[in-house]
C-alpha cells in the first residue's frame, strides 16, 4: 500500500513537475530572445518611464550603450513628448500633480556645481542654463553651465573673452536646444559694445564646435530688452514691456522683428505677463494696463510662420477670489497674482495655467475650469516672477 501511494504521488506529480519545467524553459528563451534582439529590447524599454532607464543603465555594458546612444535617447524623448512634472522655484522643486508628485531630480542644485551662489537662468526643452557667482560679494565675472537635471550631466561654457572687462558687458546669456531641430544645445551671447550707448552684438557658443563665434549682427536696443528669451522653432524670442517684439533666427543669424497681437498693435506700451513655450507652441499673455489686468486672460499662440497670433485659450479666473482671498490687492481694485508657467497636455483637456498667489502655487485647467492649490513655497518674497523654470525630463547628452 505504501509503495503504491508513492506511485500515485510521483506520477501524479510528474506532469506538473514537467509543466514548470516546460514553462521556465520558455520564459528562459523568451528572455533570450528580447536579450538578444536590440529592435525588440528598444520597443520595450521606450514604454518605461525615465527612471527605470537610467537605472537600466547599471544592467550591462551593454544595455549602458543602447540606453545611451542618441538614437534611443531621441527618439525615447520624441515617443514620451519629454514630459513635464513640475517646475524648479530657486532650489525648490514644485511637482504639478499634487495627489501623486513625481520625486524631485536632486535635493540641492549646488552640490553638483564647483561655486556657491547657483542660479537657474533658463530652462529649455530639459536642459537648464545655470550661472554661478563666487561668494558673496565677489566681483568676479559669472560662470554659466549646460545642465541635465535628469541625467545629472553638466557641462561649463568657457568665458566668452578672457578679460573680466568684456565679461561685464554681457546684457543677455540665452539657451537653444531641442530634440529634433537644434540636437547640439547652443547658448546665444548678447553683449553692450559701448557703455554710454545702447549698441550691442551677438555671440554663439555651439556644443558641437565648443567655441564662441561672432554673429554678423550688430543693433542698437533699449539696455533692457533683453531680459527672458525663449527658445522656439529655430530661433530666440524676447517679448519685453516695449511696442518692439524680436527674434533671432539660428540659422542666418538674422534678427527680426515679432507681431505684436492684433488687439494691442496701436498700444505705445504692452505688459507681457507671460511668455514662454510648450509642446512645439509659443505662447503670451499680455494686457495693455493694470486695469485691463482682470480675472479673464486670453492665452496667444503664435503661428508656426511667424504671421500673428490667435488666441487659444481663455482662462476666466473669477472663482479665485472667493477660494483664495489674497488675489485681492490691499487696495481692492485689482488682483495680485502671477502667471508662472503654461502647459499643454498630451490631450488638449490636459493642458494647464500655474499661477502664483502670493506663497500659494495654483493648477487652473484651462477647459474644465478647474483649480488647486498644489504648493506652499517657503519664502515668497525670495521667489520673484522670472525665478521659476519648468522641468522637464531628457535623456539628451552632450
């Protein structure tokens, strides 16, 4: 009885011994086949978010390799529209989704950098153009740097002259970068040639060639035009407070003059509340006067030809006031609010304005008219308007 017990039990065992044997036999080949087929392997590693990569990295000398030619990183950044979960206020990180926030790229921005004194400059399409001042109350000329918060890759631009004189008379350091029409970054110099006259030049620096070039341009603008430039299509836009919008085209190194929008194109003085870029479009918001400066804005695209602007979206803002009361003046006769950021969703109902209320960080969906606070910045008074710069994720290396 008992030997036939245990012939029972061996052989009604043995089909699920050889079942698993069976099965792990194919997961073993189809692990081998993705292993060793880089198409397939690509295909798959594309659907992962950003850091399941740069952990991958760590897998083999050869999954370093495939995750790090710019073929993949390309394309990778193309597929997922280089995504964008928040924003860097200063050294704060401020993720957009406050139910499920992203984790912030670093802790400290100035422990990746040789001098105290950080300062984000700009931030284009995943890189951030960072300068450094020395320590406190040092006169010496700023350093910038090419910086990926995801990759934690940096990289110095060297001086544009070696005399701190010609140094000082740098008015405007600008970055110009984007995945599919500008791969290696370049950071456009614009620098005052007399110092009692409003004449300037352009200079280039190009990742490509690691050298300063001088533009053929030479032209004469107010000493405070040139104060934010976004990089888009090819070229570098400045919107300032004067009837006089320009943009600097990369390639013929030309500069030319920006519409103004319809509505405002007979107006001595514009106010440009924001100015910026997101998923390939151009965006402003602008009034004519602090009175025309309500709860109702009208967000402008910009044509991809340079013709005019259209509006795109209207943001109606008059349910900010019961929710947040210090969007009030101290006066009661006009609103106190900052727009800081505009973003456009994957999906058109995605897309979002990020305004600031005094220390509040606010998300207004731009279709369901929806809001949220989703931040409380520690020190508000340190964080003035063009102190915020959005993050967005790439695996670009340079």
């Amino acid at each position: 009885m008992v030997n036939n017990r245990r012939k029972f039990k061996k052989t009604r065992n043995t089909p699920k011994t050889c079942f698993m044997e069976d099965s792990d036999h194919h997961l073993t080949q189809s692990g081998a086949l993705v292993g060793s087929s880089d198409d397939l392997l690509t295909e798959i590693l594309l659907r992962l978010p950003v850091t399941s990569i740069l952990r991958f990295k760590s897998v083999s000398k050869h999954w370093r390799l495939l995750l790090s030619d710019r073929h993949f990183t390309r394309r990778y950044d193309i597929d997922n529209h280089s995504k964008s979960p928040g924003l860097f206020g200063c050294d704060t990180y401020v993720p957009y989704d406050a139910e499920n926030p992203s984790t912030p790229p670093f802790s400290s921005l100035g422990s990746y950098f040789d001098r105290p004194r950080v300062r984000i400059v700009q931030s284009c399409n995943g890189l951030l153009l960072c300068s450094t001042h020395g320590p406190k109350g040092s006169k010496a000329a700023p350093r910038y740097y090419v910086f990926n918060p995801t990759t934690k890759q940096l990289a110095l631009i060297p001086p544009i002259h070696e005399s701190l004189k010609v140094r000082k008379t740098i008015s405007f350091m600008g970055l110009a970068y984007h995945q599919t029409d500008c791969v290696h970054y370049k950071v456009v110099c614009i620098r005052s040639l007399e110092p009692d006259r409003d004449l300037f030049k352009i200079q280039i620096y190009s990742s490509d060639t690691r050298e300063w070039k001088i533009s053929i341009e030479t032209f004469s603008a107010d000493s405070n035009f040139f104060q934010q430039g976004v990089y888009w299509n090819g070229a570098v836009y400045w919107v300032t407070n004067y009837h006089k919008y320009l943009y600097f085209k990369l390639d013929v190194e030309k500069l030319q003059t920006l519409p103004l929008p319809m509505r405002y194109r007979d107006r001595l003085h514009l106010i440009a509340t924001y100015f910026g870029e997101s998923r390939g479009r151009l965006h402003l918001i602008a009034y004519r006067n602090h009175h025309d400066y309500r709860l109702r804005l009208n967000v402008y695209e910009m044509f991809s030809g340079h013709s005019s602007w259209f509006v795109k979206y209207q943001v109606v803002l008059n349910a900010l006031p019961g929710a947040f009361p210090d969007i009030i003046s101290r006066y009661g006769v006009s609103y106190d609010f900052k727009v800081i950021d505009v973003v456009r969703g994957k999906e058109e109902e995605d897309t979002f304005v990020v305004l600031k209320i005094r220390e509040k960080i606010i998300k207004y969906n731009v279709h369901d008219k929806s809001f949220k606070h989703i931040y409380s910045l520690p020190r508000p008074s340190c964080f003035r308007e063009n102190s915020f710069h959005r993050y967005t994720e790439t695996l670009s290396s340079f």
